[in-house]
C-alpha cells in the first residue's frame, strides 16, 4: 500500500449530519480504555466511520475529523498507538479481524459491524515535552552504530530524501527544512511508509531538543492528502508529541535517562521498518542539535563500522514477528 490523496479526502466527503447516524443492532460489546488523546471524538454525537485496515491485533478507521482522522481499536498485545482504545484481551484469545462494511463512533462509544466498544477508563499516551536535557553525543554516536548494525536498511529511494533533510537540518534553514520534510511524506510502501516514520522521529526530537518544530510541522499539515491514513493520523500524533511508549523510553535513554541499548531494541522491535526509521529520524535532529556536519565522518557518525557479532541489538526473530502489530509490519 502506497501513500495516495484517497485516504483523507473521501473520508470526509462520505460523512452525514449526526441526526442521519444509526449505529445499527449490537450482538457483542467489549469494555477498553482510550486514548486521552482521542477521547473527544467519542463525547459527540454518533458519526460514520469506515474500516481503512483490519487485522487480528487492530482495527483502524477513519473518522473525518481534521485534527484526528484516525482511531484504532487494539488487543492488548498490540502496539500501544497514541490513537488507541485498548482492549483487556490478546488477539490470540480473541483476535478481532473486523472488517465490516460500516462502523461509527460517538455517545461514547465505538461501534464496528455489530460488536461495540465501550471505554471504562482512559489512559493517556507517552507526550514529548521540551524538558529534556540535550542529546549526549555519545550516545548519538552509539545509537548511529547500532542502527547500522541492526535495522532494516533503507530503501534505496529515501537515502538520498534523509541525506536532504540531514543537510537541511544542519544550515537550520526553516524553508529548507520544510522542502526536504515535504519531499519525505507518503514515501515507501505500507500503512506507514518510511519516509513518514523518519518524520514522526524528526517531530518527536524537535519537540523534546528545540528542534525546527515549526517547518516540520508545516510540512505535514495536508498529509491525509499525501499518504494512507493511518499514518497522516500518527504523523499528527507526533506532532504533538504524542507516541508509542517506545519512542518515549528511546528519546528519554539519549537524554540520559536510562538505559540506550534495551531503549533501542525495544524501539526496533515495532514493526518491520517503523522502528528503525523512527530512530533514524530522531538521529538526524539529536545530531544537528549536537553540532555534527553530515558527510564528515569524526563528526557526523552515518558510516560507523558495522558492530562485532555479538554487539550489535536483536531486532526480530521469527517468534518475534508473530507478535508484532501487522498494521505497522511491511
């Protein structure tokens, strides 16, 4: 799947006033907790929603709402998105697989064919504030190394995209920050292609270290337009300093507080590329916030030597991808 102007757009054209809203029979409900961060969407009246992608772990919909077009439903096994009611069981005792050909969401609920989804409690997502301490360059250092040692490569048309936004970071030219951020969204295959993670990185870093908030920020105002929407959704997220709890722990560990390299391969571990483009991401703000020039290597560690086997972090291993959230695994 492939970042297009579908996502968003036709969401918005297909919603109807309240009043026309139905929810239809329920045969099955389910209690969970939701996300503060889309709460509101559930204090309105009833509105459509569609189905955009369902797997065993999580449903996701769009809900034509600007500011929050998408709100997922997930098992208890799944990655934790900022966007999320959780459910109390696993997909394994009960894998969801829902995908019916109408849903809605409002007077407090979630409803997907004919199972309804009622929170009982909230919970509120990891938030990125501008309170922490700087990057240490070490462990910008380190981090560079491991990525090279252990996340999925690149695919060959974002490495010269990132190189872009490297530079461009470095000169902290807002217009060049905004062009080479732009050139990123909706690039590479899947529900969250690459390009759009290393934004989600980049906008999490600049929030947590004075990044270029502002031109990264602006580059993803028409995402829904660009790319599918589950990820526009998270790029919004991100914006904001909202993510997965991984992430957070990561941005905290090159801060300084707490351990980098279970940081880092807990944040590899989600998804197939996600992680790792993430990280690349924050990589590219923590370094020009550090000073390092892109293309000098003592500076700017892009090259490091690949680590002695043994060193280098465990990404996933067969096991490991069976419990993995699909929506996120390309």
């Amino acid at each position: 799947m492939t970042g297009t102007a579908a996502g968003g757009a036709s969401v918005r054209a297909e919603v109807t006033r309240p009043e026309q809203v139905h929810l239809g029979t329920v045969r099955h409900t389910h209690l969970g907790t939701i996300s503060t961060a889309v709460a509101p969407l559930l204090h309105g009246p009833p509105r459509p929603a569609r189905v955009v992608a369902a797997t065993r772990h999580a449903v996701h919909l769009a809900t034509g709402d600007q500011e929050l077009p998408a709100l997922a439903v997930v098992t208890r096994d799944a990655i934790r998105l900022p966007n999320a009611l959780v459910l109390p069981f696993s997909s394994a005792d009960r894998p969801l697989d829902l995908n019916a050909p109408w849903a809605g969401f409002g007077s407090g609920r979630v409803v997907i064919g004919t199972v309804r989804f009622e929170p009982e409690a909230s919970w509120t997502p990891p938030r990125v504030q501008d309170a922490f301490s700087p990057p240490h360059p070490a462990r910008l250092g380190r981090v560079a190394a491991l990525l090279d040692a252990s996340a999925q490569p690149l695919p060959p048309p974002l490495e010269p995209r990132l190189t872009d936004l490297r530079h461009a970071l470095h000169t902290d030219d807002a217009g060049e920050v905004r062009r080479a951020a732009r050139a990123l969204v909706g690039l590479g295959p899947g529900l969250t292609p690459s390009g759009d993670d290393i934004l989600c990185g980049a906008l999490l870093a600049s929030r947590a270290w004075e990044g270029p908030l502002a031109p990264l920020s602006e580059a993803v105002t028409d995402a829904t337009l660009r790319t599918p929407l589950l990820s526009a959704a998270l790029l919004r997220h991100a914006a904001r300093g909202e993510c997965v709890p991984q992430a957070h722990s990561f941005l905290r560990a090159l801060s300084g507080d707490g351990a980098l390299e279970p940081a880092l391969r807990a944040l590899l571990a989600v998804g197939h590329h996600s992680g790792g483009d993430l990280a690349r991401g924050v990589l590219a703000v923590g370094l020009s916030r550090a000073g390092a020039t892109p293309g000098v290597r003592d500076d700017y560690p892009v090259n490091y030597p690949r680590l002695k086997p043994g060193l280098a972090a465990r990404v996933i291993t067969g096991d490991d991808e069976a419990r993995l959230h699909p929506a996120l695994t390309r």
